[in-house]
C-alpha cells in the first residue's frame, strides 16, 4: 500500500480527540488500525494506554547491531469534524490536493512515516526503528509523554506539516490565572464597594505593555524573534447594580529559549507591585496553571544532517531552516535528551473548515523520510 492509499483510510477513522470535543471518537479506533498495518509489515507493537480509550502505539523495528536508533513521531487525533466544511471522513482528491480533516495535521504525516519505515525495514539497519504515534497531540501531549515514560532513543523526527522546512526552534508557553479582589456592595454605595473589574484594568493595561516591551525587545531569538503576551478570559461581575467582588483574567506568555515559567511569575508580580505602589486597594492573585518550554534543537547535529541531505537528494535543493511559533512535542523529547528535528508535508488548513494536502509534497515527504531513516540508523 502505498501512502496515499495509506492516508485515505486514516482520514477516513474518526479520531477527535475528546478532550477538546466531548463525545469524541479518541484514537482508540485508528490505533488499532495503525497496529495491524505496522505489525503485518514486521514492527513489534505496543499500546500504551494509562487512559482508558487514549492509547498510542510504540512500533518497533529492530536493528541487527546496534546502531543508532531513530523515532518518527506523529500524533493519531484530530480536532472536531463539525469545524470542518463537508464530511471531514470522506477524503477527496481535487486540484492536485487531497481535502479532509487530519489531511494536513497531521495524517498525512502519518501515513509518510509509517510507510517510509516499512520500506527502509525491508533491508537489513543497523539500528532500531520506532514509529510513536501518540495520542492526544492536540490537548495535553500526554501520548508523548507517555511513549518518553517507556522508551528513549538517540534521535527524532517529528513528523507535523512544515512546507518542507526542517524546523529546529519553537516558542513554548506558560499560562497564568490572575484574580482582581474587589468588595462586594450595593451599587449605590460607593463609599462600601470597591469595584473589581475597573480595577482589572490598570493590570489589563500593563498586561498590553509587557507585549509591547517584548516585541520591542533587542533579545531576539535568530529564529523565533520574541515573546509574546497577551490577556485571553477575562470574567466578573454578577449584575449590573452592584459593585463586583473579583474579576478573573487568564494570561498567556509566550517564551522563546532563555525565558519560562518562572520568567513570566517574575513579570506578573512586578506589575502587581506597581499596580500596588500606586493603588494601595489593588489586591490580586497570581496562578500559574500550566507550562510548556521552548525547543531549539542542535543545528548540526546527526539528524538534521540526514533530513537536511535525504531532502536535497529528493528535491534537488537545500531544505530551509526555520523556526515555528507554536509549541509542539518537540520540546518533550528534546528535553528528554533525545536530538530532534521536525520535518513534513506543505499543504494548509489546520483546524480550519478547509484542510488538505499537496499530494506532490505527500510523496517528496516520504521519500525524504525513507532516506533520512537509512542515513540515520545505517545499513548493514
């Protein structure tokens, strides 16, 4: 079978993932698909599966002696089909592109890796080749996260769509809760109530200050340029006739390598005490609720030199090399020591009411990913 094939029936499994759609397929369904595909080809498969209905399968194919190993990584959900203009399962061929939901991000992808990994196992490598196609990419990344708990290897290719980019750096993120204490009363009573959402205000403000100031910023990333930050909720108030007693904003940070989560906790209570020195009423709660960090990959190490020289063999030039400003399972195995590269298909739509992929790039990205496996893990 052949990757187009391959990825028709992919796009044709219902995969949402249900923690951004209640009621979602999951993966369990492709899962199972993807094993008996991978295991009739000679891959020693393993579900993992700590979350009942949520697996990820760990594909192995063993070398003969040793050499380095190497894990293409793509993730098995999608986001809602009822975004997507049409029957998101019904894969259809138009203009040179194949349309449906998961064409893009990132079943093609899938079906490129895969299919590139059996072809390069129909000879003898030295080292071991893994196929980890995870669940739960589009939420949580829990299926990497999961496949790191079992498995490590000397090298990476994380197969979301780049247009053919090799991809060395991303943007990783924190998020904060913020909640303004205001004090309840009548609204007719200024002299009791102290009112929270205006309150808001002066930090909403300094929230749109700090982004100026990072986007001004002479610390600039080469590939990632700066961070961000921006307000995202913002909630309060139960009626219009009285003064409210909390106001909750939600806060994103978006950091490049130097900066984390502890850099935006130092941000947030600098303006906080500003606030403060000028407003002695202004009270608020600082909350980290979740974090990511940044990824930025050694550009001359092994594997980007076999994607690097397997893409000019296919393509006749040299691939760009850029960075991405969304954070991606990239950062979770480059933080767990393992060298890592992301590398695939062009093509646009992601989460949009239009999705596709070039089929031409479909066929380059597989046979780029199919030589870059040998270049890696070696022949006999």
């Amino acid at each position: 079978m052949n990757e187009l094939d391959l990825l028709r029936e992919l796009i044709a499994i219902d995969s949402v993932n249900p923690a951004l759609v209640p009621g979602g397929a999951g993966e369990a369904r492709i899962a199972e698909a993807v094993t008996a595909w991978l295991a009739d080809r000679g891959f020693d498969c393993r579900r993992l599966e700590s979350v009942p209905g949520r697996p990820s399968i760990l594909a192995v194919a063993r070398g003969t002696d040793g050499g380095r190993s190497l894990m293409l990584n793509g993730h098995l959900d999608t986001v809602s089909l009822a975004s997507y203009d049409g029957d998101g399962l019904d894969p259809v061929i138009r203009d040179g592109r194949l349309h449906g939901r998961g064409a893009y991000d990132m079943k093609s992808g899938l079906a490129a890796m895969m299919v590139a990994a059996a072809r390069a196992h129909r000879s003898r490598h030295r080292g071991d080749i893994l196929l980890a196609l995870v669940a739960d990419e589009e939420h949580g990344s829990r299926g990497t996260e999961e496949v790191l708990d079992a498995i490590t290897t000397d090298a990476a290719i994380v197969v979301e769509p780049t247009g053919h980019d090799i991809v060395t750096a991303h943007r990783g993120f924190a998020w904060a809760t913020v909640t303004i204490h205001g004090r309840a009363a009548h609204g007719s009573r200024p002299d009791l109530g102290i009112d929270a959402i205006a309150k808001a205000g002066r930090f909403l403000t300094a929230i749109d200050e700090l982004g100026d100031r990072l986007g001004a910023s002479a610390s600039r990333h080469p590939l990632l340029g700066t961070g961000s930050a921006h307000a995202g909720t913002i909630v309060g108030g139960a009626e219009v006739s009285s003064y409210p007693d909390a106001c909750v904003v939600t806060v994103e940070r978006r950091t490049i390598p130097g900066e984390d989560d502890a850099t935006f906790a130092r941000e947030l209570s600098d303006i906080r005490d500003r606030i403060v020195r000028s407003d002695p009423e202004f009270r608020a709660d600082i909350e980290l609720t979740a974090h990511r960090g940044p990824f930025e990959a050694d550009t001359d190490s092994a594997i980007t030199a076999a994607v690097t020289g397997a893409f000019r063999d296919v393509a006749g030039r040299e691939p760009t090399r850029r960075g991405e400003p969304f954070w991606t399972d990239c950062a979770l195995l480059h933080d767990a020591g393992i060298d890592t590269v992301m590398f695939g298909v062009d093509g646009g739509g992601a989460h949009a009411a239009a999705e596709w992929v070039e089929l031409a790039s479909l066929h380059a990205v597989t046979d780029t990913l199919e030589r870059a496996i040998r270049n890696y893990v070696g022949g006999p």
